[in-house]
C-alpha cells in the first residue's frame, strides 16, 4: 500500500513516546484501519495503533505498557489499577500474567460497560498516586489486587514491591480492613514476601518450593570469594540442616547452555566455566550439593520435587496453607 505521511508520522511519534498512536476519528483513523486490514498495522485496543513490526518487536509488558501510555493520553483522568499498576511502578512479575487487558479503577462497578479490552475494578475511593506520568493505585492497594493472581505469580510483585521500598507490609495489612478483598490470600502473600530475593526468577522458584512444602531456606547467604574477597558470593537458597550438611539451590532461568546455535555461547561457555570454579569454591567452605535449576524444572512441579527430593532437602508438614 502506498505510504501515508501523515500515518507514518502519527506512527513514529507514538514509537518514540513508547505509547501506541491515537487514531483522529476521521481521515488518519480510516487510513489506519485499511492498513490494519492487510496486516500493516495492529489494533491492539480500539482506536489505538501501532506498527505491526514494531508491536511485534515488543515484549507483552512493553506492550501494555504501551496501550497504558496512549490511554493515560486520551483519559488523563484514569486511574490504573491492579497488574497495569504494577507494571507502571515497574514490579517484576510474569509475562504469562499478560493477556491483553488493561486494569483502571471504576467507582460504579466492575466490568461496566467499556472496550473488551478494558478490566474495571469497582473502588468506591482510593488514593491516588502518580509515576511515570500516569495516574495509579496506591502501592498497597496494587498489591492487594494482585492477591488475586495465582500465588506463585504474585509473589514477585510483593517481593518487587518491598524491594523497592515502595511500601511495607504494615502499610498493606492496614489497608485490609478498609478494603473489600480477598484477605487469606493477602494475608498469606505478605507472610511468604521477602525482598531479599533479588528477581522475580527467584520468587517464581521459592513460591514452587513452598508450593511442595519443602522446608524454608535462607536467602543470598554470603560465602568467600577468593578471587575477589571484596565480592563474596551469595547463593540463591541456603538450607544448613542439623547434620552439619549445607545445600545450595540457584535458579538460572531457561537452559540456554544447550543452545549450540545461540550466537553468544563463547559469552555463555564463559559463565558456565565462572560458575564451575564459584561451585567447586563454595564446596571448599563446606557446601554438600549445589542444585542449578532452570526454568523447565521449576515449570514441573513434579520434575522440581524430584530434583529437591534427590539433593536431601527435607520437607515440613503444613496445616491449613495451601499455596495455589
């Protein structure tokens, strides 16, 4: 199709704002939907535009992100709520937690009326906050909304959020009582939250391990480093059991060693190789076995039970915490 200098503007100033474009309701609106037609451009919420390429560039939080941009700009007056919220404040959380919604406060209900697009979560009041230029709940609000999400994804944006020092957990138990929610679920996210996991991989993994009802570790425990005594090594999980032994459990991410195409691998034999020496290190000072997952095993939760099982981790009994 022919290029249209005014859609082509209108495009790249979005692109450059990281916010999707606006369509005019008259001529650039028609223009875009004939180029969403043949798949030049998306749609991704009604009225709203982006480059098919460049949208594809993006990953799911930057997309919403970018829908959250452009509608903060049509409706200043919006405020954002729940899992838009988090990823305005910039909380770490899974990418599988993205479906294409967008979360905003409504005072006259939920879900009423509205694009498809658009999740409305009923607040009779709330604070207003704003970050990043957008309007948003408060931090403890947003990670009372989040309570909803499943725990083991949740976790993350409590543990995010406390890193930050965004809020406390005093700060959320004190809105509980003013607020309709689920509170066994809040209650229990905020007794596992900790914001000395340092990423939402780690909080993913120790929300599993909970989830098998493994005993509870100690996290980024120090060890020496030899190479560089001023840069002592801190392990992910640490369980010092009774018998003197000490075990180790790091989270890696998705197995990318394996990837003999991968066109940084002499970047990541290194690692490897820099990992081999911090193991063979840590088990001078002690250390029995040291366990690195990836994000297949911790994905399987029976995979992971093996896995945990087989290294002698011991397990607790838990009455009454169920963590789904």
């Amino acid at each position: 199709m022919k290029t249209h200098k005014e859609v082509a503007a209108l495009l790249q100033t979005a692109q450059r704002e990281q916010r999707c474009a606006i369509g005019d309701g008259g001529k650039l609106y028609t223009a875009l939907r004939r180029r969403t037609k043949i798949g030049e451009v998306v749609s991704p919420y009604p009225n709203l535009f982006a480059a098919t390429s460049y949208w594809k560039s993006l990953n799911v939080e930057q997309q919403s992100m970018h829908l959250i941009r452009a509608l903060a700009k049509v409706h200043p007056t919006w405020t954002f709520a729940g899992l838009s919220a988090a990823c305005v404040y910039q909380y770490e959380h899974s990418y599988s937690l993205h479906n294409g919604t967008v979360d905003i406060v409504s005072p006259k209900g939920a879900n009423c009326g509205g694009a498809s697009g658009l999740n409305r979560i009923y607040m009779a009041r709330c604070s207003q906050y704003r970050c990043q230029g957008i309007l948003v709940t408060s931090p403890a609000r947003t990670l009372i909304d989040c309570a909803s999400l499943p725990f083991d994804k949740a976790l993350a944006i409590y543990d995010s959020a406390l890193r930050l020092q965004h809020v406390t957990k005093l700060d959320v138990e004190t809105l509980i009582v003013q607020t309709d929610c689920n509170e066994t679920n809040v209650k229990r996210l905020l007794r596992y939250a900790n914001p000395l996991r340092e990423n939402g991989g780690e909080s993913w993994t120790y929300a599993r391990i909970r989830q098998l009802g493994f005993a509870e570790p100690l996290f980024q425990t120090e060890f020496d480093n030899p190479a560089n005594p001023e840069m002592p090594y801190r392990v992910d999980f640490c369980w010092k059991l009774h018998d003197g032994r000490i075990i180790v459990v790091e989270y890696d991410g998705i197995a990318k060693y394996r990837d003999t195409s991968n066109p940084n691998r002499a970047n990541l034999m290194a690692k490897f190789e820099y990992e081999r020496q911090r193991d063979t290190n840590l088990k001078t000072q002690g250390v029995t076995s040291i366990k690195h997952l990836f994000y297949e095993d911790v994905s399987d939760l029976k995979r992971l039970n093996a896995l945990l099982t087989a290294i002698g981790i011991p397990k607790i009994t838990v009455i009454n915490d169920k963590l789904h």
